[in-house]
C-alpha cells in the first residue's frame, strides 16, 4: 500500500497524523479550560465552543474557490498556521476577548485543513488507491486523537494553568509539523479524477455548477443525515442521554467513547477488505442499518430497570457501532465525493461537502441537547432510528443516480482491457 500511496502521500497521512495527536490534546478539555482554570464562567465556554463551528462556517464556502484557483498546498500551509496561532492564543489568553478571538482563529484553520488536504489526497491517488488512501486518514485521525486524549490526560492538572499551556502549545507546534510536512510535497500538475471539465466550467460559477450537479446535491442531503445522526450526537444528546436516562456513570460514558475509537481503530482496514470491490451506495445503505441497531440498542439501555451491567453493555456497544459503521464510510463517501467533482471544482466539492459536515455538527447538538434536555427522549430515539432508516433509503436512491464507474470503480477498472489496467495502476500520483 506504501508504495502505491507513494512518498508524498505517506508525508501528508504522517503531518496529519500527527496534528490529529495535538489536537486530542486540547479537545476533550476546552470546555473545562475557560470555564474554570481560566475562570471565566460557562457562558464564555459556551461562546468558544459556538465560535470554532461560527468560523468553520464562515470560512468554509470561501476555501473551495481558493484550493481550485490557488491549489491545495498554499490553502493547507495558511490554514495550519492559523491553526497554531489560534491553539497558542488559547493557552496563553486569560481574558474573553481573546479566548474568543483564538477560537477563531483555530477554528477557521482547522476547517481551511479539512479539505485543502482532501483535495491533496485527491491529488495523490487514483481511483483505485483513492478509498485506502482515505480510510487511513480516518483511521490515524482517530489513532491520532485517541492516543493524544491520553496522553493529555496524564499531563493535564486543573489546578495549573500552566499544564494547560503546556497541552495547547504542544498542539500549536503539531499544526506546524502538519504545515511543515506538507509544504514539502510535489503535487502533480492537475489531479487525477476521471472525466475532467475543461476550466471555463468555473467562470460560470463554481456553487451554481455545482447545485446543478444532482449527485453533488443527493450526497449533500445524505451527508447531512450521516453526520446528524451520529457525530452531532456523539457529545450532546446521546450523552445526556447515557447518563440521564441510561444512568451510567461518567467514567463508564468514557469508557463508551473509547469503545467508539477502538472499533475503528481495530476494525478499519478488515472493513476496508471488505467494502472494495463492492458498491458504494449499498456499503453506506449497510451502514444505515448498522447505526439503526445501534440506536434501538441505545433505546433499550433506558429500558432496562434494575440491570445497569445490561444497560450499561448496550449503550457502550451503541458507541461501538457507530465506530463499525464509520470504518465503513470513510472508504466510501470522500472518495465519492471526489469521482463526482470535475477536475476544476474538486476544492469546491470537498470544501462543500465539509460545509454540510458543519452544519450538520451545529444542528444535531442542539436538537439533541433540547429533545433530551426536555424530556423527549422516546421522540428522540425514534427520530434517530427513522434518520438510519432514511440513510439506507438516501443510499439506495443515490446509487440509481451513480455511474458504474463511481458506485463501484474497481469493477470498472476490472472491465477495462488488460492493456489498459497497468497504466492505471501505476498512475502514482505524487513523487517524493
């Protein structure tokens, strides 16, 4: 697979990884940070919190433009720099104006990465390495997370400012390792995608191209619900109602995240082994189903009075699920995502695409915060259930709509003559 990837790409996968590890630093200690040892009250944790998604926002129906016409690697170098500054500011400010502006900053360069580095994944792969080349992005962001939350928690003391410096800094310095390594790499001239769009396609209106793309549009709405129904939940609704409803305890509630890391961690590449080759839609149409027993599980778990080791094993096998059914779409719904973007616009594809991610990780906390927060909560699973339900039907119908060559690209390939296969093959898309 190394050789495939070839050496530009093992770069950008290594400075990923390892910004991924910085950033597990931090994450699950923001809130506790300027709430306590900054002593700046709940709110102002809150308005942190609201601003790193405001600024991914803001930022993110800009960068597509910028990857197309600057290309990825210039975009990628000014988001993890701004990443850093943001992640030093935040160790370093004491007071809310400046927490709020570091927020900011880091949140706006952490969605400028996002897909500036899709595009450069793109960039060096072909249609057939592409779905490796993903899934181990996904597999070492959550290597990179995980391990970085441990090691973080170690270092961590709420009694010291300091050692919460000291995590931030460390953060800040992993974004410049991220920067530095991918401004090493030689990208090719032009990306390798199939059915290339001659470039006056852009001057017509990059969004207005793209909204009239009804795949584009299809994977958009199915994105949203992906995201939805699983990350908007994972910190909010399904939380609260683990430990309102479920009644597990807090340290049992981590234990269940680490389940939801180790799944994918231990699952990603046998999944990987066994989603290629196969159809796209039906893999995320499988992945419905799958979330759809993780929810009734979840359901159940408040059912079950008086056995809390039951109740307790469900809600934690809820996160291992969702885990499975992740491992299982980080192969499929990026690189689809590329194989549906003309070569012009593939920036704008994946910034749009990350866009819908955003959007998606605003709305499902509140909704589930405020279902459970009042009450609500066989409305809220049973939303959930019908959201899985609606991403197997949501997959089904895409795949009506997809070409055989981007449902399931390597039985095109596979069709192709013999003499033919090798090309594409040992199209390695970046050099060293």
């Amino acid at each position: 697979m190394t050789t495939a990837m070839g050496a530009a790409l093992r770069r950008i996968q290594l400075g990923n990884a390892l910004s991924a590890f910085g950033n597990g630093f931090t994450v699950p200690y923001l809130y506790v940070y300027v709430a306590k040892v900054r002593d700046l009250g709940a709110s102002t944790a809150g308005v942190v919190l609201a601003m790193l998604a405001v600024a991914a926002l803001v930022v993110l129906p800009l960068t597509g433009r910028a990857i197309d016409r600057r290309g990825p690697l210039p975009v990628a170098i000014a988001g993890t720099v701004s990443a850093a500054v943001g992640a030093l500011g935040l160790g370093l400010s004491a007071t809310e104006p400046l927490v709020i502006a570091s927020a900011i900053a880091l949140g706006a360069g952490i969605a400028v990465i996002q897909p500036a580095l899709a595009t450069m994944i793109v960039w060096c792969s072909t249609t057939l390495t592409r779905s490796r080349a993903f899934a181990t992005q996904f597999f070492l962001n959550n290597l990179g997370l995980g391990v970085g939350g441990l090691v973080g928690g170690l270092l961590v003391d709420e009694t010291h400012a300091s050692s919460f410096v000291r995590l931030f800094a460390i953060e800040a310095v992993m974004f410049l390792v991220l920067g530095a390594a991918v401004a090493t790499v030689r990208l090719p001239r032009g990306p390798k995608v199939e059915d290339p769009v001659p470039t006056e396609e852009r001057a017509k209106g990059a969004w207005r191209a793209m909204f009239a793309d009804r795949r584009m549009v299809w994977l958009c709405v199915l994105g949203f619900v992906l995201f939805f129904a699983c990350y908007g939940q994972f910190e909010s609704g399904l939380a609260a109602y683990a430990t309102e409803v479920t009644r597990i305890a807090p340290s049992s509630l981590g234990i269940a995240l680490a389940a939801n890391t180790a799944a994918i961690v231990a699952a990603q590449f046998v999944v990987l082994k066994l989603v290629e080759g196969r159809r796209r839609s039906r893999v995320m149409a499988l992945v419905g189903m799958v979330w759809t027993v993780a929810w009734i599980a979840a359901g159940v778990s408040g059912l079950v009075h008086g056995a809390q080791v039951v109740a307790t094993t469900l809600l934690i096998s809820t996160y291992a699920l969702f885990g499975i059914g992740e491992s299982m779409l980080s192969p499929t719904v990026a690189p689809l995502v590329a194989d549906l973007a003309p070569s012009s616009l593939i920036g704008q594809y994946n910034s749009a695409f990350a866009l819908v991610k955003q959007l998606a990780l605003a709305v499902g906390p509140a909704v589930g915060a405020l279902m459970v927060g009042h009450g609500m909560y066989a409305a809220y699973i049973g939303m959930l259930v019908l959201c899985a339900l609606g991403i197997t039907g949501l997959s089904l119908w895409l795949g009506r709509m997809l070409r055989p060559a981007q449902d399931n690209p390597h039985r095109a390939v596979a069709a192709v003559p013999a003499a033919r296969v090798p090309a594409e093959a040992e199209a390695v898309a970046c050099g060293a």
